[in-house]
C-alpha cells in the first residue's frame, strides 16, 4: 500500500456518562472529525473518514480526548477499515448510487 493511499475508516464512538446525554457526547467527537479538514460523512450509526492509515490513527486520540473533555466517563470505540492496496478507497465508490 502506498504510504499516502486514502482508505475509508468507520468511527463509532458509544459514550458514556452520567447526567449527559449520548447525542451531546457523540457530537464532541464529530466535532473533531469536523475540525479535522478530512472529507466525511456521518450516518446514523457511525461517520465514515476518508483518509490515509496515518491520518486515521492521529485522530482516534484526539476524538477519545474531547469525549472526555465534553464529560464522558466510558466510551466503546469501534473501527472499520476499508484499504485498497492498489488504488484510493473513496466514500463515493460505495454512495455514488445513493446520492
């Protein structure tokens, strides 16, 4: 895989904390995603992140960090990552047909 092959990872962040609720949780970490200047989309049960491994791997501290910031007390964290070893993996390969 070239070093700067952008692969497609699924974020899931389930917060939790006390007095708070989930959404206002969740939309800390989305912020983060947000900020970050990569091309996403948020869908319902997770945001899917166009970006390189790399990239990927900074920003799931950054996203854990502001969960905990914004009150969060546990939080499950799940990844799904989709690489191509020979081309770019896009969101739209997979929601050209949708949109």
């Amino acid at each position: 895989m070239k070093k700067n092959n952008l692969i497609n990872v699924a974020i899931q962040v389930l917060p939790e904390a006390d007095g708070k609720t989930k959404y206002e949780l969740v939309d800390a970490a989305i912020a983060v995603i947000t900020g970050s200047g990569l091309k996403y989309r948020v869908c319902p049960f997770e945001t899917v992140v166009e970006c390189t491994l790399e990239q990927a791997l900074l920003l799931i501290p950054e996203i854990h960090e502001a969960c905990r910031t914004a009150g969060t007390d546990r939080m499950l964290t799940y990844l799904k990552i989709q690489t191509d070893f020979n081309r770019d993996v896009t969101i739209e390969d997979k929601m050209e047909k949708y949109d």
